[in-house]
C-alpha cells in the first residue's frame, strides 16, 4: 500500500450502499481497500460483485472483536440499525480509535458523534472521528426545511415516496418487486425514525409520511410548509440559493424535481416552490439518490473531511 494512502474497511458490504462505498473508495487517490465484511459473501472475490474495484481482495467475515487489530485507518459500518454498538464497543475496549462513519441511525442522535449533513453541520465539525451519517430521507427533508425555518408558522408535512433499495438486501414487503408492482405501499405513518431524526437536528417538529414505490432507487420528498408571513416565490427561491447556491451537491432547480432524473446521481434537486394564493404556504419537493447522497456519497463527503483532502474527491461532478 502506497504511503500516501488510507486505509478503509466497511463493516456490512454486502448491501446496495456497500457496493456504492467500494465503487466511490476504487476511484480514490488517496484510500485503499483493507477489508470489506460481509457473512453471505465470505471467501468470494470483490471484483465478482463490484466491476470497478481492481484488486485481489476477497470479502471476509471477522468477528467484531477482531476488527480493531485489522488496522484500518477509517472504518463505515454499514449494518443494519441496532448492530454498530458492538462494532465500536470493540474498538473502545481494544484502545483503537480509527474513524468510523456509521450509517445507521444508531448513533444519530449522540451529542458525542458529529452528524454529518455537511451542507447544513459543516461548521459544527470540530475534528471528530466518530461520525454519524445521516438518513436518505432525513438528508432530503432537512435540505427541504432549513432555509425556510425562521419563517415556519406550523410542522412541516412531508410526504416521501422511496425506491425499493431503501428498504435493503434483507427479504421484506418493502424490496419484493412482485408486491410492489402497480403498488405505492406505506408504512410507518408516524413515528419513522427520519421523523425523529429530522425534528431532531432542525430543533423543531416534522411530520414525515414514507412510502415504498416499484422503482428501484432514488427518493422524492414533497414538503408542505405553513408560513408566518406572506412571501412571494422569488423571496423563496431567493433563500434556497442564498443558502446552497455554492454547493456542488445541492442543486437549486425552478420546476419540481423528478426522482427518475436523479438516479445514479450524486447530488440532491430541491424545486418545485409551489406558492398558495395567499403567499402563505409552499410546497418544496426534494429528490436524491437514496444509495448516493443519501447514503454512500454523504459518507465519502465525511471521510474526505475527516483524512484532511477535499471534500468532493472521488465524488463524480454529474
């Protein structure tokens, strides 16, 4: 390994978003692949399942107390919800501190972890290696809200419609392509952890109502927003540029975004800016690709900022 180079182990690689981390790490100068885990793919080669990896490594299966002798410099745990506690209780206890990205929402809500939505924590970074990686929709309703929450008048009301890979690798109604054709299937009305995720970190209430469409990937989330004030549609539009008119991966667009535009995309689309006649409401629709931005490339955002190169490196400007 070059000396120039960091070393990288995901935790859980089996996944649609581990496939997305190894492709992103396959094209980065400055990290190289150290082990990725995964039970079911244990002993099989990584270039079988991921084309743009080149290399010899082979997917493993290490017990979680032997992950911190393994010697990465960053590790993402990319397990399901409930499941990393271990994985970082092991490097507490082996005195080995690496940086970890965890991208379940397991530690989301710990003042002690900074939670990366770098577009909207950026400056609350204060050199952490313990990162929490935000949710697909909860990335999406907080780029929806924040330029508008001085201003709100009442919760927002969103309505999320997400591609079957949300819902995971595991068997489940949500990513069973036979149930969910022709069909819009909801599910955790209230209560969805993005739900409280997003209240959490916006500091003020948000209604959130998910549902799993036939698609594949890709996420849209259409935001009802009750204002104080009477503002026009220019006044808004102003805000969401004035807040992310110099971001590379939020995108300020006139027209509602379509979720079908953003697949395979990197960055977040944040239009639409429906105005009621009494200039009162407005509805935000945002759009993402779950596995990306929502997801892997928010991670690679993360870890660049963490190993000190730029934050966009190995990001695809498209």
């Amino acid at each position: 390994m070059a000396d120039s180079k960091k070393s990288i182990g995901i935790v859980g690689a089996r996944g649609h978003t581990g496939a997305e981390l190894i492709r992103l790490v396959a094209a980065h100068p400055s990290l190289e692949l150290a082990y990725v885990s995964s039970r079911e793919l244990d002993g099989q080669r990584v270039d079988a399942h991921v084309a743009e990896y080149r290399g010899d490594l082979c997917y493993s299966s290490p017990a979680h107390e032997d992950l911190p002798g393994l010697g990465a410099h960053i590790v993402v745990l990319a397990l399901p919800n409930g499941k990393a506690a271990a994985c970082v209780e092991a490097f507490d206890a082996a005195g080995k501190d690496p940086v970890i990205v965890d991208l379940s929402a397991d530690y989301r809500f710990d003042k002690q972890w900074y939670y990366g939505l770098p577009e909207l924590t950026r400056g609350k970074w204060r050199g952490e290696k313990r990162i929490s990686n935000p949710g697909c929709y909860a990335t999406a309703i907080q780029l929806s809200i924040a330029p508008l929450k001085d201003v709100l008048a009442a919760p927002p009301v969103c309505f999320g419609v997400s591609g079957y890979s949300g819902a995971g690798t595991t068997p489940s109604d949500k990513n069973n392509p036979e149930l969910l054709r022709d069909n819009l299937m909801p599910y955790a009305l209230t209560g969805h952890v993005h739900e409280k995720e997003a209240s959490w970190h916006l500091g003020i209430p948000v209604e959130f109502m998910p549902h799993v469409a036939p698609h594949f990937r890709g996420l849209t989330v259409t935001t009802n927003l009750y204002l104080s004030r009477a503002h026009k549609r220019e006044d808004i539009q102003a805000l969401f540029q004035h807040r992310y008119g110099s971001e590379k991966l939020v995108r300020v667009v006139d027209e509602a975004p379509w979720v079908s535009r953003i697949a395979g995309k990197h960055h977040v689309e944040v239009g639409g800016f429906a105005m009621s006649s009494d200039g009162k409401r407005v509805v935000v629709v945002a759009t993402l690709d779950n596995l990306l931005k929502g997801a892997a490339t928010q991670a690679m955002q993360n870890i660049n900022r963490a190993i000190g190169v730029d934050e966009y490196t190995a990001i695809p400007a498209h």
